[in-house]
C-alpha cells in the first residue's frame, strides 16, 4: 500500500512538473510566434503574474482533471494501449476547455492563428 501511495506521487510530481513545463513552451511561443505578427515587433518575455498563474495553476487544474478521469487510480494495473487512448483523449478534451477559455480572446492576425495555438498546445 505504501509502495502504491508513493508511486502515485510520483505521477502527480511528474504531471504537475511536465504541464508546468508544456505551458512555459507554450507561453514562450506565444510571446515569439503570435504576438510579434500582431504587434510587428519582438515582444519581450515577461515573467509576470499572469505567467506564473499559469505556470503554477493550471498544472494545478490538469492535474485535478486527471484525477477526476481515473489517472491516479490503480497505478500499478494500467494497460499500454488503454493508458495511450486515454490520455490522448483526456489531452484533447482539456486542451479544448483551455483553448475556449483562455486563448480564444487572443488578439491575432488571421484565424490560421488560433489552429497553429490549439495544435501547438495539443502536442505540447
């Protein structure tokens, strides 16, 4: 039992550390890639409030998103082919609930825009 709690702290340390490091990507791209189209310069990196909400909170959402679709139960009897499809799927649906929520309001040169964003995070 000790042995199940730990392993499954380690997959909450590692999803909390890889959604915080996918965000700092995607953020960094975003400053880079779409922001200086829209504004026509090179727009510095900040690291602000809102990039350390998002640095700390949302691996925060992703991980209760996790938890609430059955990733942290029964750690040690997980198929491949199962554990691939879910997660697949459970990326998809929680990069679409960010995708409407925090970028759709994003200020951008043409629609390309918005499905370079989405893919970009998606494979993030």
């Amino acid at each position: 039992m000790k042995n199940q709690k730990r392993q499954r702290l380690l997959y909450i340390f590692f999803d909390f550390m890889s959604a915080s490091a996918a965000w700092i990507l995607f953020y960094i791209f975003r400053k880079v890639q779409i922001e200086t189209q829209v504004f026509g310069i090179d727009i510095p990196i900040t690291l602000g409030a809102r990039f350390w909400a998002g640095a700390i909170g949302l691996p925060f959402a992703w991980i209760i998103f996790y938890y609430f679709t059955g990733f942290y139960n029964n750690v040690f009897r997980r198929s491949r082919l199962d554990d691939f499809i879910r997660t697949f799927m459970v990326s998809l649906l929680g990069v679409l609930i960010i995708f409407f929520i925090l970028i759709l309001d994003d200020t951008i040169v043409d629609y390309t825009n918005y499905y370079s964003l989405f893919i970009t995070l998606f494979l993030l």
